[in-house]
C-alpha cells in the first residue's frame, strides 16, 4: 500500500509501517490499537485518503445517531478513534463484504478495547488487528539498529563498537518513546508533565468511563510499577494496594477488574511464560509479568527521575528490563514467521529465570538475559545454557538448539560475540529489528 495523502509533515517513519501497508493490500480494514498518544493516528494518516474523527463530541453525536457517517470518504480511510461507537465495527464489517472484501478501505484506531457485547461480529477475515507502541530507541535514533533481531534468527552478526554509559539509558527510560517527546526534542525532565497530562485523561476521563473508581485505578497502578518485570498475583497486588474489604476473595476481585482495564485501555501488557518444549517435571511458572505501555509510565508513577534512578540500581534495573522488553516486543512482532504474540519469559520451579525468550511460527527460538552492566554476563550465560540444555533433552523437540543466546545490556563498550560464555553480548542501543 502506497502512502495517502495525508501523510503528516515532519511524520517519522515508524517500524508498524510496513506491517500496516502489507496488511492494508491484504484486508478490507485494519485496526490499529494502542495506548493514547503512541502515534496511531499519525501512522493512519499517512496511509490515508480522508478521516473521520470520532474523538470529536459533534462528530461522535452524529456516528451515535447513524454509524454509517463515519464511513463516508475517499478510501483509505481513517476511523479515529472508533471504539467510542462500537456499532461503528459492524458498519465497516458489512462494508468490507459489500465491496467484496475490497483490500484497504478502512484503518481503525482505538486506544481502548469496546465492551465485547456492543460488537456483534469480530471482524475475522475482513478486519485485522495491528497492535501499535510507543516508539523504540531504534526509532528514536537512540539506538543504531546495526545488530538486527531478525539476523541473530538468521545467523548474522558483527561485532560493533558502542561505548554507551548509563545515564543517557536513564534519560531514555524516564522520557520514553513518545513520539510527540521525539518530534519535539524533549528532555526527561519536561517530560513529567507530559505524563502528568497522559494520567490526569487516563484516571479523570477513561476509568469513570469504565464505571470504576479513579483513586482506586491510580493505586492499581502505582503497586504494577512497584511490581515492575516481576509475575506478581492479585493477591500480592490487592495487598500492595491496600484494598481492604470485609471478604478477601472480593478484594482481589476487585484487584482483576482494575488490571483487566488498564490492560483494556492499552496501558499495560502481559507478557506470559514460555511453554518451553522440555522433558523435565519442573513445573513451568507461565502467569504473566505486567509491563506499562512505556517505560516512562513506570517510571512517573514511581515518582523518579534519571539523578535518582542512576542511585538506585534495584530500581534502575526494573525499569531497563522494561525498555528492553518494550523494544523487544516491536522488534518481535515485525519479524518473518513471528506469530501474534511472539515474546515470553521463561521461569520453572527448579527456580531458573530467563527473561525474554523470543519464538516464531516455525518453532525457532532465541533467549536473552537483561543485564544493566557487564559485570554479570557469566551467571547469565549460565542461566541461558541451563534453558538450552533442559530444552535439548526433548528429541520431540522442533527446534532444541536456540537460534541464539544473547545477554542483552545497558552500558557496555562493544557488542560481540563472548567466547568465553558462548553468548553474544549486545547493547540494547545497537539493538534493532
């Protein structure tokens, strides 16, 4: 698909990019979902024709009155926002069917999920979902992308010079990849009152929304950044939040509706545990970590900045691992053979953790440890080799030998292959798709 007309002036071309035009010349429609403000209705626009703006109360009023208006226009076209009429989802459903599944008519945009009784049909076979993010250092300009995720599946690397330090990466974490940030060359300490801005829309107008409590959703949130990277239950999150109803098992009840919602609005993300193809009776631990859409929302709720976070290594180490997982999670997701959901973890009862594992279609795997610094490659590389040996005892296996095993870090002078370990070492600002 060829880009529209309204392609954004000074818009930065984003890795979604080319899964949205190859999927615009495959499908009727696309949507496009993803937290509020990470740039979908940007990367819509230049693909598009025309737009209609459901976000807007008197264009919202009159979809509400007659949902067809909100198709009228010279194809591509954009629907922002559409969710907050869901009867719009059939309307371009029986459209698409109409023009006999006609590829690349429309390009939703939600940044929340609509309650799943408003829609009647799912859209499957005319209406393909693109889960979209904040940016990456890849697309920032942070990071140079010279060592490529998809080439350690594909045999290729070489070592590189970087000579990253650490305050720079806190810079990052604490501003994020929010591309109105980018765009306008933001430093971290501004950014706070960016996110101030993002929370204050999310507690004040989205929740009530929701028919929840806005005090009760930002204390939810608050103890999901004090759980950062970590497979944490309701229970702990109902007790870190403080929750305290007369019958416990309501608390955490209530503890799932509040994680359910941010998860609906785009917010967070699961990462769930690898199903590792192994032999061994150690239990797999596969509940999921929570992640925050963007580094910097973890960051902000935790109420640091880039002075303290490089003070703090517990807490500077949480958040990295975050970033790292936000990038590898983009970078997954545009590569060959990569299913919906390509990135886990993989953690078991003998208590070993590895904390990103990466699996395609065809059953080729990669794992990486998230170190801040250097100085603990060997007892990563250690916990790598002990998941590729427990998977290698499996002849049932597809694929029991890793495409790689790498230790993904933080400040480091090179990115290369450490023969000593058998892992690659890479920066995760050399890192890219």
């Amino acid at each position: 698909m060829k880009q529209g007309s309204l392609l954004p002036n000074g818009y930065i071309p984003r890795i979604v990019d080319d899964q949205i035009s190859r999927q615009l010349d495959l499908f009727g429609a696309i949507e496009i979902a993803g937290t509020m403000w990470c740039g979908k209705t940007w990367s819509s626009l230049s693909f598009a024709e025309s737009i209609t703006s459901v976000g807007r109360n008197d264009i919202r009023m009159a979809v509400e009155a007659d949902p067809t208006i909100a198709l009228l226009g010279k194809t591509p076209h954009v629907i922002d926002e559409w969710q907050d009429v869901p009867a719009i989802w059939d309307e371009v459903r029986m459209d698409v069917d109409q023009n006999g599944g006609e590829a690349g008519r429309f390009i939703l945009t939600g940044s929340s999920d609509p309650q799943k009784d408003k829609v009647r049909h799912s859209g499957a076979g005319r209406i393909d979902r693109i889960r979209m993010s904040t940016m990456t250092l890849q697309e920032t300009g942070e990071s140079s992308g010279v060592i490529s995720l998809q080439g350690l599946f594909d045999g290729e690397f070489q070592p590189v010079l970087v000579q990253q330090n650490l305050f720079p990466l806190a810079e990052m974490v604490c501003r994020g990849g929010w591309p109105m940030l980018i765009s306008k060359k933001i430093k971290a300490f501004d950014a706070q009152e960016y996110l101030r801005s993002y929370f204050d829309a999310l507690f004040d107008i989205s929740i009530p929304r929701r028919g929840l409590n806005s005090r009760e959703a930002a204390v939810i949130a608050q103890a999901l950044a004090r759980n950062i990277s970590q497979s944490v239950t309701f229970q702990t999150l109902t007790s870190d939040a403080g929750f305290r109803e007369i019958d416990s098992k309501r608390a955490v009840e209530k503890t799932a509706a509040y994680v359910d919602t941010l998860s609906a609005l785009y917010v967070i993300q699961s990462v769930t545990g690898w199903d590792a193809p192994i032999r061994s009776k150690s239990r797999l631990r596969v509940k999921p970590k929570y992640y925050f859409a963007d580094p910097s929302m973890a960051a902000f709720l935790l109420g640091t900045d880039p002075e303290r976070l490089v003070m703090d290594g517990q807490t500077f180490g949480l958040l990295f691992e975050s970033l790292c997982m936000h990038d590898l999670a983009v970078y997954a997701s545009a590569m060959k053979n990569a299913s919906s959901t390509p990135l886990y973890y993989y953690r078991d009862s003998d208590g070993l953790e590895v904390d990103a594992v990466i699996e395609l279609r065809d059953g080729r795997w990669g794992a990486f440890e998230i170190k801040l610094g250097e100085s603990k490659i060997t007892d990563a590389a250690a916990n790598l080799h002990r998941l590729e040996r427990k998977v290698s005892l499996n002849p049932a296996a597809r694929n029991p030998k890793p495409s790689f095993l790498a230790v993904l870090v933080g400040a480091g002078e090179t990115a290369r292959y450490d023969k000593a370990n058998d892992v690659y070492v890479i920066s995760i600002t050399a890192l890219g798709k």
